[in-house]
C-alpha cells in the first residue's frame, strides 16, 4: 500500500465503527423500552451509560476514520479512548445486573 493510499482502510475501519454504533444504539433503545416498561425509577441508570457509550463510541470512530483519511500513516488510537469506551461498556453492563 502506498503511504498516500488509506481510504479502503479508512473506509472499511468507518463502517466497522459505524456498524458497531449502531448496534449499541440498538441496545440502548431496548434498555430505553424496558425502563419504559417497568416505570422509569432506576432503570433509567443503565440507559443513561448506555446512551454515553453510544455517544463515546460514534465519536472515537469519526476521530478514528478520519485519521486514517490523513495521507500520512495514522497514529494508534489513544489509550484513553480505549479505556473510556471499556469503563462505560462495564457500567452499563453492572448497572444493568443491578436493577435487574
């Protein structure tokens, strides 16, 4: 690959990271109708992290395509992101046992 040429790899890292947007989406609007559901209450807990993540994960993936569109060679993804997008993934999930 020449070092100018990044955008089937940035466009396939895009759709890979919108792909996986929209499936936490999906999940979040279905915690959002269980909540509905049972009343609102706590049950909103789980869908409030869900709700960041999905806001965390859709904008780690716009930095992400964008710096491999660049035509030098991309930097790694940041750490922080990495772990941001892991500790929500795990309160979500965590908030979830605990109003189940």
């Amino acid at each position: 690959m020449s070092s100018g040429d990044h955008g089937a790899q940035a466009e396939r890292t895009g759709l890979a990271w919108r792909r996986t947007s929209l499936a936490a989406t999906a999940c979040t609007l279905l915690l959002l109708h269980m909540a509905a559901r049972r009343g609102w209450g706590t049950t909103v807990i789980p869908v409030a992290f869900a709700g960041a993540m999905v806001i965390t994960l859709v904008v780690i993936g716009a930095l992400r395509e964008r710096a491999l569109r660049k035509a030098e060679t991309p930097k790694p993804l940041n750490p922080a992101f990495a772990v941001t997008a892991s500790a929500l993934v795990v309160a979500t999930a965590a908030a979830l046992i605990a109003v189940r």
